[in-house]
C-alpha cells in the first residue's frame, strides 16, 4: 500500500472508532451545546489522550509481534470478533435509538478544570478505549509493512483531531440535530457498516 493510502485508511478507520456514541462524545458535545465550560482545554485532553491510546496500541503490539510473531494472528481474530460485536451494538442502537442527547440534563455550571477530570474519567474509565485505540487499531497497524504501521497511526491520530474538534467547537451549532435521536441513528447505522467492512477486510487481508 502507498502512504496515503494507509494514511487514509487509518483517518477512516479512526473515525469510525472514535466516532461511535458513547459517554466521552456525549459528554464532550453536551459541554459544547451548552457553553458553559472553554472546550480548547477539552479538545485537547482528549486528543492527547487519544495519541497516548494509539502509541501505546502501535508500540506495544509491535513489540509483541518482534516476541511471538503467532500472536498477530490471534489478536486479527479478536480484532474481526470485536468489529462484529461492535457493529451489532451498533446496528441495534439504529434499529432501536434512545432519547438522543439532553442538552439541558445538568443545570450546574462545571468549572474547565472539573469538566476535564470528568473528561478523563470518560476517557481512562472506559474499557473500549483500551480495545478500540490499543488492541484493535495496534493491531491493524502492525500488519502494515515496515514504518507504515506509523503512517496509520497517523491518520488515526488525525482523526481524533478532526473528530473532536468537530463536537468540541461545532456542537453549538449542531444543538437542532443531536438533540434528537434521529442524528444518533443515522450516525450509528454509519458506523455498523462500517464496523462490519472492517471485519471482512480482516478475514480476507
């Protein structure tokens, strides 16, 4: 593969990861609908902490991979048995959404430093991140030849910054559409499609 297009694949592959419903994006695009807290410090943590995530992914794997070459062979299946569980929560989300986002759930006003701890309790409390940024996207990463394996994590790393800059410093302007819960079904059958693609490129690669 050319670099850009592992740098893309891993831009694609990032969003679709990162971009899944879940209290860290939810919280994140409250904050920012609602205005009450600066989102550059927010934006920042999670983009650092997402960084962290995939150099731990991408180093860690590989030296797993230099140890016991076999094992990327066992983590691809847990990565093709993860993207199909994934897309099935996913896909059933779609089929049966919730209440979409209440913006107006909480009255008190956070202060930056308050709204960041809650943030990293999202980020580092949650064990998806570990499977979605560490196990899966390390693992996509090392079956990249040579120093592409740092080209995907690049991508990925774009991603975070397009993504969270996104709900971060757009979400104001989205307050119409993710307060209903059509915006989160149509976000969520995008990801189970994707989720599901994924998995197949897995089992034919």
């Amino acid at each position: 593969m050319t670099t850009t297009s592992t740098l893309l694949m891993g831009v694609g592959m990032g969003l679709g990861l990162i971009a899944a419903v879940g209290a860290q994006n939810a919280y994140i695009l409250q904050r920012s609908i609602r205005g009450d807290v600066k989102m550059a410090p927010l934006v920042g943590f999670c983009v650092a902490s997402e960084a962290a995530l995939i150099l731990l992914g991408v180093g860690g794997v590989g030296a797993l991979v230099e140890s016991a070459p076999g094992a990327i062979t066992v983590m691809t299946w847990i990565g093709v048995v993860f993207l199909l569980t994934y897309g099935a929560f996913a896909a059933y989300r779609a089929i049966r959404p919730g209440d979409g986002l209440h913006a107006d759930g909480d009255a008190r006003m956070p202060s930056t430093l308050g709204a960041v701890a809650a943030c990293a309790a999202f980020t580092w409390l949650n064990p998806h991140a570990y499977l979605d940024s560490v196990v899966f996207l390390g693992t996509f990463a090392n079956q990249q030849v040579g120093d592409l394996r740092w080209v995907f994590a690049a991508g990925a790393f774009l991603a975070g910054i397009l993504w969270f800059s996104l709900i971060g410093f757009g979400g104001k302007a989205l307050r119409g559409v993710f307060a209903k819960p059509g915006a989160w079904r149509v976000l969520d059958a995008g990801i189970a499609v994707m989720m599901f693609v994924l998995a197949i490129g897995l089992i034919l690669g």
